[in-house]
C-alpha cells in the first residue's frame, strides 16, 4: 500500500498527517517519506547550485559531494548517540520472535543508509521494539561465545553457581535458616566471595565484549533496517 506525499495537504497540515500515520500504524509510510523528502531537498539544492554559484571558483559538484559526505557522517555518529531502549517495555518481549529470515534479516531491499538523524531515531526506536526478542537472543549469543573464547572467565562463573549451591544445601542440611544472624552472615561471606572470583576471572571483560558487541549490531541493524509493514491493516470483510 503506498500513499502520495500528503494526499490531504489542502485540509490536513503535514505535521497532522504523519501523527494519523504513526497512529494507524503506517510506520513503513512515514519512513518512506522521510527518505523522499531528504532526495527531492537534495535534488533541490543541486539544481539551485549552477545558478548560485556562478560568481564562486567551486565546483557545484564537488560543493555538493561534500555536503552529501559530511551528512551522512553526521547521521552515522549520531546513530550511536541514540537510545533505542526510550521505548522499550516488557510487552515488547512476551510475543512471539518475528522470523530470522524473512522478518529480522530480510532481503537486500531492506536495508538503506538513514537520510537523516530523526530517521535514524524513528528506525532504531520502532525496530528494536520489534525485534526485541532476536536482539535478546543475539546478546545471549554473543555472551556465550565469549565464555567460550575466554575459559578462565567461564570457571569462575561455574564456580560461583557451585558457591551459591553449597550454600543453599548447607541451609537446607543444617537449618541455617532458623538462625537469621548466622545465615546473614553465611550469605555476606559468600557475596564477598562471588565478587573476588569474578573480578580475578575476568568476568567483567566477557560482560563488557558482550554487551558492546551485542549493542554495536542492535544499533547497526535496528538504524539501517527499513520499516516495514509489522501488520497488514484490515480491509474487512467483502460482501
């Protein structure tokens, strides 16, 4: 389904006709349009250069080429810049995990450089409220190969959760809990413990090389992913 720019223009302003699209859910139109916009702009500006530009010794062309160039650097760091969790909630990861082929991955068509900033904001909010389950499953992911690739970081990890068993079983063996002042202190010792474990196995580095991985790809994805239709709207019934 595709629209004009604003078919309404004469009655509706801009601004209310993309709120009407947000709301119906036609994200997909509004990202579409945002890259539009920003060509025929472009497209203006270059048209309008020749005859600007008469009087200067530059070269519309190269003048132009480094406006497009210092753009999308702009657009690309400010792509880190963003919070794609502001609208986040726990909704987001009780429904069922879009396909990691036709939904998460998609085709080559899916992906285009975002023409500006707040495209890049409205793409990197509205996918990751999508794909907020593949972007768990991927940190998971992500963190288990970097256990892997760093062992002594999974051995301490490994012997915290035996630390924490023993501990439960000398609770259960020896009724600990029914000396509240003897527990709290079992608990406190074995706290300290845990932390002097992880902290000389490296387990902060594995948390730190997960989280930046898993983060670095999210954004990546989540930014140059384009929208696309989550739900087809209802057409109702035909008589």
């Amino acid at each position: 389904m595709s629209f004009s720019p604003n078919p309404l223009s004469l009655s509706v302003p801009d601004g209310a006709f993309d709120s009407w699209l947000r709301d119906s859910g036609y994200l997909e139109i509004i990202d579409q349009r945002t890259s539009d916009v920003h060509r025929h702009s472009s497209a203006a500006a270059a048209a309008a250069a020749p005859i600007t530009s008469t009087s200067a010794p530059t070269t519309p062309l190269a003048t132009g080429f480094f406006i497009s160039l210092f753009s999308r650097i702009v657009t690309f760091l400010s792509i880190f810049t963003l919070n794609p969790f502001a609208k986040l909630s726990a909704a987001d990861f009780s429904g069922p995990t879009p396909s990691w082929t036709s939904g998460f991955i998609g085709s080559f068509e899916s992906y285009s450089f975002p023409s500006s900033p707040a495209q890049a904001r409205l793409r990197a909010h509205e996918n990751a409220k999508r794909y907020a389950r593949n972007y768990a499953s991927l940190f998971v992911l992500f963190f288990v190969c970097t256990l892997y690739q760093m062992p002594v970081a999974l051995l301490g990890l490994i012997s915290c959760m035996a630390l924490w068993d023993v501990v439960k079983f000398g609770c259960n063996r020896w009724g600990l809990d029914k000396y509240p002042v003897v527990w709290q202190c079992l608990v406190r010792v074995a706290q300290c413990v845990t932390v002097i474990i992880l902290l000389f196995s490296n387990f902060q580095m594995a948390i730190f090389c997960a989280l930046g991985i898993g983060y670095t790809g999210m954004i990546l994805h989540a930014a140059f992913r384009k929208l696309t239709l989550a739900k087809p709207p209802s057409t109702g019934s035909r008589k």
